[in-house]
C-alpha cells in the first residue's frame, strides 16, 4: 500500500502511519509512506544540512516502524529553491547524490530499510512538451536527470515511472526495456488514471487490467501501485489485485462481482453496477460537461439520469454503509449528469453562441487571416459552440485557440458533428483548422463522413503543437437540400482519455468548391 500526504511530521500522523505499517507487516506486506510536505509543499533547499536532518529524522522513524519512505520530487519539484540554483545549477546536479546520501544513512542504523523516490521526469520513452519546458525554463535537461539517476542514485532506491506517456494503458516489453536502461533498475509502475470514466470509477466496473499489460508484465517491473483512494474505489484495486496475481486465468465481470459480494454483501453488484452503466452512457461528456450536443440529446440524457438515479437510490437504501464506502465516484458523476440535463434543459438555442461570443469573434479574425474566411460571399463558418461532441478544450489558457478535443478510437469522446443547411448538392469544400498530439511517433488519424459518404480517412496532416489547416472536397451529389452533419472522429487506436493521440478543431468552413 502507498499512502501519500501533505501534513508534515505532526504527533498524530506518525502514529497513524506507524499503525498503518505495523498492521500490513503483520501481514508480510509493504506499506509506503509519502509526505509532499517533507520535499514540495513547502520548498526545502536541498543544500542545506538542515533539510537533510530533517528528511533524516523523517526516513528513521518510518524505517523504525518497517516502513518504506516515499520521498515525491515530481510536479512541483521546479522551480527548485534559489539557494540550491545558485549552489548547484539544477536538480541533475544535486538530487541524486542527495538521496543517495540519505539513503545510506538511515540504512546504516536500519539495514533492512528500503526507500522509493518520485522523479521529476517519471514517465518515457515519450519525449513530453512538459519536458522540453522544464528544459528551457528551469536549465533541467531529460537526458541529465536521468543519467545522474542511473550513475549517481544507489540502485536500491527504488524510482517511480507511469510508462511511456503520463497516463499509459498500451504498455509495452520495449517501454519496461527503455525504463530499465535509463534508470538503471527496474521501474516501480505508477498506473496513474485507472479510471474508465473520465479517470473516475463506479463500484461494479469490470476492469480490464490485463489489456493494458503484456504477458511477462511483472518480472520488468520492481513493484506496482494505482492512482487511487480508499475505501471509494475499493473494489478497483482489489480487481487489480487479482488481475496481477493470475493475468491468463484473470475474468474482470467474475472479479469485480467477488470484490463487492466481499465487501458489501450479495446484491451489492448488481443494482450499482444498473446505475454506472446508465450513468456510462454520458460518458461523452467529460466530467458530465454542458457542450452543445447536449441541446440535441435531451431525451437520451433524461433516461440516463433517470435509470441511474432509481438504481442509486435503491442501493442507499438497501446497502446505505456500503454506498457511503464505495460510491463517491457514483454519487459525484450522478450529481454531475443532473447538472447537466438541468442545463440542457434550461438554455435557449443559441446559449453557446451567446456564451462564446467573444471567442467565436477571435477565432472568425483567425478564420479570415488564415482560411480566407468570406460569410459575404456564402462561406459557412462553424467553432466549437456549434460542434456536436468532443471536450471544450478547457485546459488550455483563456487567450489560446477555442476549440473541440476528439480522444482515440476507443473512447466516448472521438467524434463530433458540424452541422450546416445547404440549399442544392453541389460541390463544396470542407477547410478544418486544427491541432494534433500523436503517440508513438504514428500520425494521428482522421475520418470524415457526410450523410453515409466517407469524405477523407487517413493521417489527418494537422501539425503537432501549433495549428494548421487540413482541405476535404466534397464531391456533388453528397449534400442534400436541408440540414446536413458532417461528422468529424479521431480514428487513431487507443484508449487514454488523457492524452495522445487527439486532435483539436478550432473552426470549420464549408463554402462551394473552386
């Protein structure tokens, strides 16, 4: 088990934690205390002999409990403390040999002690834009951090990595191989959004653990641990328990049953798993996001919530201590999706148009600057207040492009629509100004489709960290008098609803073909 915290070395936290360790060594299992206070939360110089005494102080008492110090440096490890930039230039120069030290300290006194560090960079081969930043800005460079982690950590130490990507689920013997040689040990896998939902996860979820891993997963890895909470998401890391322990004789619908007849009793399953299924449908919207396709799906949205609800309820009221243990993610995503059909329900046709405005009219700027944009002329202009589908591409800062993310083949979130009238069936052109992120150096796919018709299928030619233009003809014949949706879908094989591959549609015009 790994537990991290923010709460520093008060009375009451070291006795919980030392029970803690006590009872999972009574058990012969290991337990990992983590406190982001001791390293991040607030930011001690590591060149200074008094944080050292301190994180010493820290790693005995755990070490004496037989526990195993999770000592963080990832996230927030930068900007690194101005006393250890002027002493040392960068973390590369300094950490590694920090630990090291610490570690043969506490070690000395307790020499069955063990100790786990969280880097900076815990995640590749893929070479990440975060990285490239942390470069640039902070002097930082991947490939330094990482060889002083190979050269200058002590190979006992074990070292936290997430796979090729930050969040990964197609692991790879050639990831664990890369991992083994730049840290010079086998990683300690971190699954960071186990998640189906958007990274969220109801009780009766029938994990499909074993996809995400090859055969010989756990002779390549030193340990394996889940972004995860407890009690909510129980069931989850006991599905894991027994996907790990027998990958080939692993069933995820007989496992997760198990786990909920053990932890709340027969019944349990099967009334919650109604109401995440039901709730499983919206998945589309991420996080239950108001976007504009909701407008066109208020009925399908109202028989989501309403069988999702009924089944809820029911479990509360039959399993009430089971359902405060186990289903926060339910309740959450439920109160969300009501949210939303409230919204749905309570906006006027044009609400995004009106909502937008001001990002609609930056990006008609853009349009006419890049695309040649002439509504005078016909040309019919489309953003993401009128898409139908993907995520509003939120993350971004508020002066950045405005646009719809489309997520991988095999999420909820990879298709959208851009809808138009069209008076006869001529011949028109289709002009996408986007973006993509890819994974695994593959160009990102993209499929286009008009009332049946497949207008484009292939490596979608939008750049990668900028934006750019893609051209689709639409041949006669295709458009038909009234409304029509041109549908638009990352077709690019994958399951991440996290990152690559994705692409990003700022704006679409549909004007006649020259």
């Amino acid at each position: 088990t790994m537990k991290t915290m923010y709460f520093g070395d008060t009375p009451l936290r070291k006795l919980v934690a030392e029970q803690a360790i006590r009872r999972h060594r009574a058990f012969g299992l290991d337990y990992m205390a983590g406190d982001r206070s001791q390293t991040m939360y607030p930011k001690f110089p590591l060149t200074s002999e008094r944080t050292f005494q301190r994180n010493l102080e820290h790693c005995s008492w755990i070490a004496a409990a037989g526990g195993i110090p999770y000592l963080l440096h990832d996230d927030s490890r930068h900007p690194l403390h101005p006393q250890d930039v002027k002493r040392s230039g960068n973390a590369a120069k300094q950490d590694m040999k920090y630990f090291t030290r610490l570690y043969r300290a506490v070690k000395e006194k307790y020499p069955g002690f063990r100790m786990h560090f969280g880097p900076v960079f815990y995640w590749g081969p893929y070479y990440s834009p975060g990285f490239k930043t942390l470069e640039k800005k902070y002097n930082e460079p991947w490939d330094k951090y990482n060889e002083a982690i190979k050269k200058e950590l002590d190979p006992e130490i074990m070292v936290t990595w997430t796979g090729n990507r930050l969040v990964t689920y197609d692991n790879l013997k050639s990831d664990t191989d890369w991992a083994f040689s730049v840290f010079g040990r086998k990683p300690f896998y971190w699954q960071n959004r186990p998640g189906l939902h958007n990274g969220d996860v109801y009780p009766a979820d029938a994990m499909p653990w074993t996809e995400w891993y090859f055969a010989e997963w756990g002779s390549n890895v030193s340990g394996h641990v889940v972004n995860s909470g407890l009690p909510s998401r129980a069931s989850m890391c006991m599905t894991m328990g027994d996907a790990l322990w027998n990958m080939k004789g692993y069933r995820a619908a007989e496992s997760v049953r198990r786990a909920l007849d053990a932890l709340a009793g027969k019944g349990f399953h099967d009334i919650v798993k109604v109401s995440g299924d039901a709730l499983a449908e919206l998945d589309g919207y991420r996080y239950r996001e108001f976007t504009p396709l909701a407008l066109t799906e208020i009925p399908r949205i109202e028989s989501c919530v309403a069988r999702a609800r009924k089944a809820f309820d029911e479990a509360r009221a039959k399993f009430p201590g089971a359902m405060k243990m186990y289903a926060a993610d339910l309740e959450i995503n439920l109160t969300r999706a009501e949210a939303l059909l409230k919204s749905a329900k309570a906006a006027a046709p044009d609400h995004f148009q009106k909502a937008y405005k001001g990002r609609i009219d930056a990006t008609r700027g853009l349009a006419v600057k890049e695309a040649g944009l002439d509504e005078a002329k016909g040309d019919i202009f489309r953003t993401a207040a009128d898409f139908l589908g993907g995520t509003f591409d939120g993350k971004r800062p508020a002066d950045a492009r405005f646009g719809m993310l489309l997520r991988a083949a095999g999420t909820p979130i990879n298709r959208l629509g851009i809808p138009f009238d069209a008076a006869g069936s001529a011949p028109l052109e289709l002009i996408l100004c986007g973006s993509a992120e890819t994974n695994r150096d593959l160009p990102v796919a993209m499929r286009i489709t008009l009332n049946g018709n497949t207008l484009f299928d292939g490596a979608c030619g939008l750049p990668e960290g900028e934006f750019g233009l893609a051209r689709v003809k639409i041949p006669a014949g295709l458009v038909k008098p009234g409304r029509n949706v041109i549908n638009v879908a990352c077709a690019s094989e994958g399951v991440s609803q996290h990152n690559g591959p994705w692409l990003l549609i700022n704006y679409a015009i549909i004007r006649g073909a020259k």
